[in-house]
C-alpha cells in the first residue's frame, strides 16, 4: 500500500557546478590557500615513495550551508591511487587537511630486482581537491531544531524528501540498487503525513543513511581545484641514514719496525661497510677517492708544507696520475673500487662519492682547460680562498668562460661513477658554483640515471640553500650542528620539519670532518649520546662521521674542527675501544626505532612539547591512522567537523632530552592526548625504546634524566 504522501509542485533546485576557464575563477565552491603551493607555479613539493603528507585549504560556501571535500591522488600515469575524505580542522577558517600517502614505503634498493616496479611510480603525482555543498549536511541540521520547536517543520521534512529522492537517482554518487532503495524508502517515510510528524525525521537520521552519507555522498555546486604538483622520489631520497669513513684509513696499520703508517685500501676499506652495516646505517658516504696533487700539498693539521709521509688533503684533486674519473692508485684500481661497491650492494648499502668540483694546481684540466681557471692580472691562477682560509693547493673552478664544457665534462664523469655503483653523489660546496650550473648538471644526469640522488654541503644563506634544492639536490647539510640550547634546538627542529621541507631536506650532523663543535669538545661520551639521539629523532634523514663511535672530540685550538684532522693524515683506530662508550650501540638502536616507527619518516609530522625545565627539550612525532578512502567531511560555519575518534592511534613517538651533559635533570613534559584522538583527560601506556620497560602517560607528565645514565627517553604509544 502507498505511503500516504502529499504532493508538492515545487521542487528545489539544486546547487549548480560553475565552469572555470580561467586560472582566476572561482567555481560554486571557493578553494583557496592550497598548501603545500608550488614554488611559483613551477617546482613541485618533493616526498618520499610512502611518505605521508598533510595537504590544506580553505574550502568554502557562502552563508551557513555545510560545505563538503575530497582530496584525490593520481599518480603519474593519472590513475586515481586515493580518494580521501578531507577534515575541517578549524571551521572559523574553513580550513580543511588531508594526509596522503604516495605509494608504499620500500627497502628496494636501485640495483634490486624489483626497482624497475618502483620507478614507474616514481614523477609528478597530482592532487586535485574537491568541494561541494553538502546539502543533506545543512538539511539535516536545520531539519532537527524546525522539528524540535515545530516552526515550519513540514516544509522542512517535504524538503527533505526531496532531497533524498534527488541523491537516489544522482550519478556522481554513485549508488548501487539497495542504497537507492534506502533512499527512496527513507523519502516516502519522511513525506508520509500519516505519520507522527517527531516520528518522521528518524527516516532520513539514522545510522543507515549516516553511512551513505560518509561512502557516496549527494555532492552539490561540485567544484575541483587546480591539479597541485608533488614530485614523489625514490627510497632514500629524504629517509636516510648515512655514514662517513675515509678508505685510506679503513684498515690502516703501522709498520711495527718504522712506526711509520701503512694506509688502508679500497679492500681494507670492506671493514668499513661491514661497521655501517651493523650499525644499521643505509649509505656509505666517501670522500673524494681521486689522485691528489702534489704542489701546495697540506700537510697534518692545514700546514703550508707538508712533510715527506703527509698524504694530503683528498680535496686537492689531480696529479699526473690523473683527475676526477680516476682512483687514486694509493687505493686501488677501478676494479678495486667496483668490488667495493659490489660488497656495499651486497650487504644493502648504497655508495656515495663526494664529488668536489675544484682541482689542484697538478690537475690535468689545468694544462687541457686553462681557461676554466680563473687568472690574476699577472696571468697566474688564482687559488681557492674562503677568508680567513686559505687553500693554496686547490684552484676553484671559473665559470664564467665555458660552462656548457665544464657542464658536459661532469656528466661524463658522473656517468662513469654511476657505471661503477655509486647511486648518490655528495657536492662539496655547491653554493659556490652556479645554481643554474647545478640545475643543468642534475637535469641531464637524471635523465639518463632517475635513481640518482644528490646531497648538498652547502652551509650558507637560506635563499641559497632553497634554490640549490629546488635545483634537484635531493638533501642538504644544514646548521644543525650549531644549535644547542633548547630555545635554539626547538627552533632548528621546527624549521626542519615543516612546510619548507616539501623543498629542502635538512640533514643532521653531529660532526663531520670540518666541524667539531664546542658542545662535543665539552662533553664527552655524555654530549655525542645527546647530539645522535637528536639527529636521528630530529630529521628523517641523518649523518655520522666515523670516529664519533670513540669520542674523537679533540679541538684545533681556535677553530672548531677535529685536531690531527683527518683530511690531512691517515688515521690509525682501535675500533675494540668503541665498546666501553656505548656510542655505537646507541647508533644501532637509533637506527633500529627508525626503520620500525613510520612517524620517522616525515618532514611533516613533528611537534614541540612543553617542558616545565630548561634543560629539557622534548618534541613528539606522530602520523595519524590512514583514512580508507571514504569520500566525503562536513563542516559549516560555527560547527567541527568530526567529534568522531578513530580507535587505531597511528604511530607516535615521544622523545625527551636532557641538553646539560653534567647534571641530572627532572622536568614536567606535556603532551595532549587529543593528538591521539583520545579525550584529553585520558591515560596510555608507552614503550621506552631505548632503555625497555611501560609507562603510564597523561597529559602532564614527570620526567628525571641523569647524563650518567642515559641521554633520552625514545617513548612510543603502546
């Protein structure tokens, strides 16, 4: 029997989609103030292969109707890979996030079987946001108080009923047979005035029409944003864990007859690879491996003159042996070298070669390239200078005279680098070269070789550093080394990890050879635990120098540089002494929590907590569980979105330092349960990752720290 319903002439019509045929119009719905934005227009944001990343907008209709959105992610072929439903994180604003994922994460290495799979998802991606006016969103809400107080309530549940009608037959949503007939059946309920006009409403709010409404919603006035570039790069493009060790001192000895020191070798130098390996670490980074020049030569320490054993800077590259596509024979031959890389591959690490674009005075482009020199008054070459260094065995590189030569020379030699094993390149200063000498450089080695990645030992001005990465310099070296206190620590680790790192990757040294900062020179085994721990934790990628495992720690008086520097000797090490400091340990076990905690991964997921003690710094990383792709939020004006809480917490780590390497320091910490999507008065349980054991967590929490004892809580949320 037919409901008893009453007719009415007048349907309301639907919100209509407004064409855009200009990049300045504005469609039915307003989208705005898209982030991550391309820098003008032209360099995409950059992500990891499985990286997660929060996109934002404001997203808007005029007056008080409910608004709805999407995020959409098509990979470079244009095939839709997720359709996420957007959520208004600040209704006053209409500001609405979506967290993405570019793919899956992956261990695949570029010489795997495999990786041609992980290539072709590899380029631009896109993601195109989508608004709409969620009409049954605003009927609902209006319906509820007309009903509640009886003003005009059958014109609201008429309008209802017609609304329900209209979503049944709509095609953008999408409906199969037994949806549609859920909505027919709750129209014909909420126009049946036989009925309770209290009982009606219950038709069209229901748990059953809820989840349509969530799965295969009724989107009005649909309108879709500008496509929004990302460039998703392989593995370890921005999740990295290096390592940094000189060949010629991997397995070095001394003669016990002479005292005098036999240097290591490229087949020494396995030893090495074996070390990082056990300590977890992904690249293996070298110095230049080139002949080195022998005028001007270095001796220990940056001397003028070096003695008749001193083997000289690597830096100073050249001799008569040879240049930059050359091994320096004191290490062995390219044989030598593509076993190295072989063993490397083997064990899962992948082989960077520091790539220094000068050369020293007995350098072959000297005689077959004068003119990419650049000439005093007097026609001599001028050497390199960085006031008040000075570095009489090296001539820079001018490129001012014939850039597209020196351009074509250093493809050619990174082709050869390539054809050997390496799969990263390390630049020596790049910020003193042309940015556009760079771009170009990258561009072409790319094409050929897309699995190359490239870092930047560039400390310099910020609008340097930007444009060297937005070059192609897949990370970069950064000031993390010199920030210290917790002011300067929270600050540094909030630049890193933010909308600027959809352009530059900060990596995080402690040391390198060229840096020995005065925190470490002062405070022992108890500083280099503090400095890995916020290395590892601070940046999702990460260095160390080698004889950071034994506190190598001793300054050059009056520069804060390693004494007995190893750029300009051969170093003799114990490794059997690296036990009793628990260095290396701790960079295994950093290592470790890494690669098991997602939320490790991202530029984009850390947050600074309060803590009640100067001392202490304590920051959080937290991803949130992954929508599964239903397609629609709401929000209007005035109201959240979704007071609704996910049971599955994501991934979370919280990490708390104690900075004063002397003195054992107890200190509040805050963290606000809500980022879990937990009420703020709730209780959780974490996991200490480094020292084992569960604690229970609140809002407010003690922490006691004491240098002698361990440097750092690593907590995840169990």
């Amino acid at each position: 029997m037919a409901a008893n319903t009453t007719n009415h002439e007048f349907n309301e019509p639907a919100t209509p989609s407004l064409p855009v045929a200009a990049p300045h119009q504005f469609g039915r719905i307003v989208i705005m103030s898209v982030t991550p934005c391309e820098e003008r227009g032209i360099f995409p944001a950059r992500v990891e292969l499985g990286e997660m990343f929060t996109v934002t907008a404001q997203i808007f209709i005029e007056g008080r109707s409910h608004t709805g959105a999407t995020a959409i992610l098509r990979n470079p072929h244009g095939d839709i890979k997720q359709r996420v439903a957007m959520t208004c994180i600040n209704p006053g604003l209409d500001l609405w996030k979506a967290d993405l994922i570019a793919g899956q994460p992956s261990d695949i290495k570029p010489w795997d079987k495999g990786f041609d799979e992980i290539q072709r998802q590899l380029g631009e991606w896109t993601v195109t946001l989508e608004g709409w006016e969620d009409t049954y969103a605003s009927w609902l809400a209006d319906a509820r108080i007309k009903v509640d107080v009886n003003d005009d309530a059958e014109n609201a549940l008429v309008s209802g009923s017609q609304l329900l009608a209209r979503w049944a037959e709509d095609k953008d949503a999408k409906l199969d047979d037994t949806q549609q007939g859920i909505l027919r059946k709750a129209s014909q309920q909420l126009a049946d005035v036989s009925l309770d006009i209290k009982q009606r409403p219950a038709a069209a709010d229901n748990p059953a029409i809820a989840e349509l409404h969530r799965s295969n919603p009724l989107r009005d006035g649909l309108t879709a944003s500008a496509p929004q570039r990302f460039k998703v790069e392989r593995p370890e493009s921005s999740f990295t864990a290096w390592y940094q060790f000189f060949p010629r001192s991997e397995g070095a000895t001394r003669d016990p007859q002479t005292g005098e020191i036999i240097q290591g070798t490229l087949k020494t130098a396995l030893s090495g690879l074996d070390r990082a390996k056990a300590e977890g670490f992904d690249v293996v980074y070298l110095p230049p491996i080139f002949p080195i020049g022998v005028t001007n030569r270095k001796g220990r320490n940056n001397a003028l003159v070096a003695g008749p054993n001193d083997p000289g800077s690597p830096f100073g590259i050249g001799s008569s042996l040879g240049g930059h596509d050359t091994v320096d024979p004191l290490l062995g031959t390219m044989d030598d070298f593509k076993a190295f890389c072989a063993y490397a591959h083997r064990l899962g690490l992948e082989i960077a070669l520091d790539f220094a674009l000068q050369c020293s005075p007995d350098h072959p482009w000297v005689r077959e390239h004068p003119n990419w020199f650049r000439h005093k008054p007097d026609g001599t070459i001028a050497f390199a200078e960085n006031p008040p260094k000075k570095y009489q065995d090296i001539y820079p590189i001018d490129f001012n005279i014939d850039m597209p030569g020196i351009e074509r020379e250093t493809e050619r030699i990174m082709d050869l680098w390539i054809e050997a094993g390496i799969t990263i390149f390390r630049i020596d200063n790049p910020h003193t070269k042309p940015v556009r000498f760079w771009q170009d450089v990258i561009e072409a080695v790319q094409r050929k070789h897309p699995e190359i990645l490239f870092l930047a030992e560039a400390f310099t001005r910020p609008a340097i550093m930007r444009a060297l990465s937005l070059a192609g310099f897949t990370q970069s070296h950064s000031y993390f080394p010199w920030r210290n206190t917790k002011d300067e620590v929270a600050e540094y680790l909030q630049t890193t990890n933010s909308d600027e790192a959809y352009y530059q990757h900060n990596t995080f040294w402690p040391t390198t050879p060229d840096i020995l900062t005065d925190y470490l020179r002062d405070n022992g085994p108890e500083g280099h635990k503090v400095r890995a721990v916020l290395a590892a934790m601070g940046s999702p990628s990460w260095g160390i120098y080698n004889g950071y495992e034994l506190v190598e720690n001793r300054q050059q008086e009056g520069h804060e540089e390693q004494a007995d520097n190893e750029k300009y000797e051969i170093k003799v090490r114990d490794w059997s002494e690296a036990d009793k400091y628990g260095i290396a340990t701790l960079l295994t076990d950093l290592n470790r929590i890494r690669r098991t905690h997602p939320a490790c991964r991202s530029y984009h997921d850390l947050a600074m907590l309060w803590t009640s003690n100067p001392n202490v710094v304590a920051f959080a990383r937290h991803i949130p569980p992954m929508s599964t792709g239903s397609a629609d939020g709401q929000c209007a004006d005035g109201g959240a979105a979704n007071d609704a809480t996910d049971p599955a917490l994501g991934d979370t780590l919280i990490v708390v330092v104690n900075l004063d390497c002397k003195t054992a320091h107890t200190s509040e910490v805050n963290f606000d349960p809500a980022l879990l999507g937990l009420p703020r008065d709730h209780t959780f349980d974490v996991y200490d990752e480094l020292g084992g054991g569960t604690f229970t967590w609140s809002s407010n929490n003690k922490v006691t720290l004491d240098p002698a004892e361990r440097p750092a809580y690593i907590f995840a949320i169990a």
